[in-house]
C-alpha cells in the first residue's frame, strides 16, 4: 500500500512539475480540441450502446458519424461505409474467427 | 554446433506451411502499419492479439514479430515520399530521404533503406542467434536482486526514452509504476486500490492500456488534424542504388548495423534512439558534412540501419531475460504469456521450438520484406492515399474487439476508453505515453524482485551490493544518472583549456 502512495504522489509531483514548463507559446486550437474529444464521445456512447444495441449496429452508427459527420462526405458514401464494415467485422471476426464480440438483444 | 542444430530445427518449424503463412501475414501487415502514419507496432500487435487464440504459439509469435520487424521498413517509405515519419523510428530518415525525394532520387533513397534494412536485419539476427544461447545461461544463475538492479538501470534508461522534456518522462514514468501498484500485492495477496472490484483486482490490462493510449488516442490525434495527404508526385524511377550510392553507403550500414544492435539491447533505449545517434555519427565523419540534410543518401543508410538492428537487438533482453526492453516487447511479452510460454532464460531449454522458430522465422521474413518492399512499391504508394475517414473508425472497431476479446469483460473497453482520453491529452501537452507503459510493465516486476531479494537477505538491503552482477548493474545505473550531469561540464571545461593553451 505504501508504495503504491509514493508512486502516486511523486508522479503527481512530476506532473505538475512537467506541466509548468509547457511553453506558453502555442495557442490552442479548440475546433481541433472538440474534433478530437467529440469523436471520443461517440465511441463512448457507441461502446454504452452495446447492451441494448449489440455490437454490429452501435458500430455502423459511430462509422456512419465519422464518416459523415467528421469527414463530411455524403450521407450514401457514409451509409455504404457504414454497413459494409460493421457486416464484414461480423463475418471475419465473429464467423470466420470465432473471436467473442458484445452481443446486444437482437442476438448480433 | 548447438546453435547450427538449434537453427536447423528452427527452419524446421518456420517453413512449415502455416508459421510460413503468418510470418508473411506478419510481414505484410507490418509493411502495411508502418507506411500508414497514425498506426503503430505497439497497437497492432495488441489489437491482433486475440486473433492469434486459436493459433500455435509459434505461428502467433512469429506473426507479431513479423509486425514489428517488418514496420521498420515500411517506416521508411512514407518518411521518403511525404515528409511524415510513417513511424516514430523514421523521423530522421525524413531528413535527407525526402530531400533526394525531391531531387528525383525516391527510387534510389526507398532502395538503400529497405537494403540497408536487410542488411542490418539479418545481421540483428544472426547475433541474437549467437548471443542468446551464452546470455540465457549467464540469466540462469541470475537471482531476484540481479534481475531488481537491472530492471533499475531500464528504468533510469526510459527517462531518455522520449524525445521531449526528461522531466516529463520521469512523470510518465511514475505514473506508470503507480498504476502497475494497482491490483493484488504480489507478496501478501491484499488489494490495492481496487475499490473491491473485480475487473481491479488483476491490476489494470496492459493491452486496454496500450490500445487506448496507443489505438485510441493515435486516432483522435489523426481526427483533429484531418490530415492533408500529399503523397510526392513524383516518378520513383529505378530503385536500384548506383554504384557510388552503394560506396557512400556501405560504412553508414555497417556502423548502423552495430550501432543498433547495441544500444537495441539496453533496456529503455527503443528504435528512436539509435537513429539520431546513427544520424550524428555519420554527419560527424562525413568529409562533407553540409551535404546532410539536403539529400546525402548516408543520412538515409545510416538511420535505417540503426532502427532495424535495435528492433533485432531488443529481442534478445525479451528471449534470454524475459524482460521487455520496450513497449513493443511489453505486448509481445504479454503474448508469449497468454499462449503459456514465459520468456526468459529457461525458454531456450523448455520450448526450443519456439525460440529457434522465432529466429528462423526472421531471416524469411527479412527475405520477404526486401521482396515486399522493392518491387511493391508502386502498390504501398496507393495505401497512402487511402482515405483516412474510413481508416479510422475499422482502427477503433479493431482496438474494441481486440479489448473485449483478451478479456471479454466490458469494463476493459471502459478502461480503454479512459486511456484513450488520457493519452490524446497527454500528447497534446507534451507527455508521451511510452515510459508510462514500460515503467507500468518494469515496475510489476521490480516489485516482485525487490520484495523477494529482501526475503531472502531478511529485509537487508545490502545483499544488492554484495551480488558482483547485481553491483555492477548499480554502478552501471549510478553512471547512466550521472554522466549526463558531468558531460556537459566536461566538454565546457576541455573546451575552455584549448582555448587558452596558444598553440591550440
């Protein structure tokens, strides 16, 4: 227990050290900052979706925000995108590989 | 002749149809992540992780290695052709490689970095195939406190392990061992901060670690800046280094070679390093050192040379000391252990199979490469101009399945998530994630040797000074801590005395 303290609070130390030193220099882009942390979002909710959803449908849909939303290309490029990978996930990793994948109430 | 037998079986068992099969998989998709900035060996080779279950473990090993391997080379292609490291070991290979881009000279700076790779791969392995055998023995009388002192010097090692602040990677790197502290104590079996859950109680998963801060964070970072691909419009031309190429070339590979071996086996030194370090050396006894920078196809040589020699020599603290000198070797560590093989020095004498299989494995696959990455080129030059915004959802897709299928435990996903959220802001402010996985991996280990050299010296911690080879690694860490101290001063003082001594 005790090293594990130590551990915690000298690298709570070194990271406050570290941080002081970041140059003030470069100003931070936000539009980019939320880009980042919005597609992060999505995969949350996509992963909170599994339950309910299962994983082949909460996926087709953050593949289908991502595309359409974060790279703007067309709402049928994005669908296409969308389906044709969460269906091929299924049948390589699922069928082919037998690799376990969250399953939703629909069985899929 | 133990070693020639050893490898005659090795062969045996990498040319058997399927190990020759995944070797090539290995290789090809290694090839693949390399060109492609954004993904790198470590989160490959955890998200595939769960596919290599059903496999033998001698094809599952020899396909992730072959990831590993085979990265350094493709690396290279997307240094040359866009000005953007396709991995963290080619940084440097962007110097002069898209300098002779730009020259007209692509075909010719591709070629002597992917010969200069093989060259320097296949010397890689044919010293860890001669050094292991001997180094596995010395490991076998190794007790807790040898391996304590010399997981001290690999952490003292991971401090230059970045290429940023040292200070931020010392808090990375405690970071790291904190988090490795989570989990049941290893002597007395009580939990620390597990908060009595059970998904705690095993310490955190290092790949829902490695594939958020690595995976997931890689993304995000790729998604913010919606990447401009401009892959250089140019005609490759012949790949074929000239005759004078070859002249210029031949000392930085052979030095390369070496210089990678080496520093590739010490603990905390990675791929990253030994390229400056090449880059340095041969700018420094070039007779026309202005050159560099603007295309010397040495300073292409060199680095190549350097990163595939370190990726060799790293293998061999992993095959004869069972210690993972980096986070690549951290994962594939992991994957010997899910497949019930231990890495270290009893795995030569209890699983020689696997062992010469895995050596044998990497002269094909650095066969393949060369094959792969020569005539090829044309085809990896389309993978770069792939488009991102479907790349990146199949990458989150991969590190999900590869997460839940290690545990099939959702909270890993979770702690992956957070890791990934972590990780992306981490890099934003300068803090790189590579000495906070190698400490949270060295650290579980140091523990365990510490606690164990104090059993047996009864809470004495002078038995780390009395063991001759435990003592020189103390006085190998003591040297690494303070020589960059004293250096600098050093050279200031020499230089001052020249100064002032006239006939200088």
């Amino acid at each position: 227990m005790r090293l594990g303290r130590l551990a915690g609070l000298s690298a709570l130390v070194a990271l406050i050290a570290g941080g002081t030193k970041v140059k003030a220099g470069d100003p931070i882009d936000w539009t980019k900052v939320g880009r980042a942390l919005s597609t992060w979002f999505a995969l949350a909710v996509s992963v909170a979706l599994f339950k309910p959803l299962g994983f082949v449908i909460s996926f087709a849909l953050l593949t289908y925000f991502i595309v359409a939303v974060m790279y703007r290309r067309s709402l049928k490029t994005a669908a296409l995108v969308a389906v044709a990978s969460a269906a091929g996930f299924y049948l390589v990793f699922d069928r082919a590989l037998s690799v376990p994948l969250p399953v939703g109430i629909l069985g899929f | 002749m133990e070693i020639l037998a050893g490898l005659l079986n090795g062969f045996a068992v990498a040319l058997e149809p399927a190990n020759l099969f995944w070797c090539f998989v290995g290789v090809l998709l290694g090839t693949v992540v390399g060109i492609l900035p954004g993904l790198g060996p470590p989160a490959t080779i955890a998200m595939l992780l769960p596919l290599t279950f059903n496999m033998n473990p001698a094809g599952a090993i020899i396909m992730l290695a072959g990831i590993y391997y085979g990265a350094k080379y493709g690396g290279s292609t997307t240094s040359i052709l866009m000005n953007v490291p396709g991995e963290s070991a080619s940084v440097v290979t962007c110097l002069d490689g898209y300098q002779m881009a730009k020259k007209g000279r692509a075909g010719p700076a591709l070629g002597i970095a992917a010969f200069g790779s093989f060259i320097a791969g296949t010397f890689s392995v044919v010293m860890i195939m001669l050094l292991s055998p001997p180094l596995a023995a010395a490991a076998l009388r190794f007790g807790p406190p040898e391996i304590f002192t010399l997981l001290l010097l690999g952490f003292t090692m991971i401090t230059y392990l970045g290429s940023g602040s040292r200070l931020k990677a010392v808090a990375m790197a405690l970071v790291g061992m904190f988090l490795g502290t989570i989990g049941l104590d290893p002597v007395t079996g009580v939990g620390r901060y597990t908060f009595d859950t059970a998904t705690l109680s095993d310490g955190v998963g290092l790949v829902p670690m490695i594939m958020g801060l690595f995976g997931v964070s890689e993304v995000l970072l790729n998604v913010e800046a919606g990447i401009t691909q401009e892959v250089f419009q140019t005609r490759i031309g012949s790949l074929l280094p000239t005759r004078a190429d070859w002249k210029d070339s031949a000392g930085p590979i052979a030095r390369g070679s070496l210089l990678g071996f080496v520093l590739g086996i010490l603990p905390g030194v990675g791929a990253i390093i030994p390229t400056f370090v090449s880059y340095a050396l041969e700018k420094r006894l070039s007779r026309t050192p202005e050159r560099f920078g603007r295309g010397a196809i040495e300073g292409v040589a060199g680095p190549e040379s350097a990163n595939n020699a370190a990726t060799g020599g790293s293998m061999i603290p992993l095959l004869t000391l069972g210690i993972a000198p980096n986070v690549v070797m951290a994962v594939l560590l992991g994957a010997f252990l899910v497949h019930g093989v231990q890495p270290g020095p009893l795995m030569l004498r209890e699983h020689p199979d696997l062992f010469w299989g895995v050596v044998a494995s990497m002269y094909v696959g650095n066969i393949m490469l060369l094959i792969l990455n020569l005539p090829l080129i044309g085809l990896w030059v389309q993978i770069l101009r792939m488009p991102y915004g479907v790349l990146f959802p199949l990458i989150l897709l991969v590190c999900v399945v590869g997460v839940y299928g290690v545990s099939e435990n959702v909270w890993d996903i979770v702690i992956m998530l957070g890791f990934g959220v972590a990780g992306y802001l981490l890099r934003k402010t300068g803090y790189e994630p590579a000495p906070l996985v190698l400490a949270f991996v060295l650290g579980r280990l140091a523990e365990e040797s510490i606690r164990q050299s104090l059993l047996l010296s009864r809470g004495r911690l002078g038995i780390l000074m009395e063991r001759p080879i435990a003592a020189a690694f103390l006085v190998a860490t003591a040297a690494v801590i303070l020589l960059p101290l004293v250096l600098p001063r050093l050279q200031a003082l020499l230089a001052r005395a020249a100064a002032e001594s006239p006939d200088a």
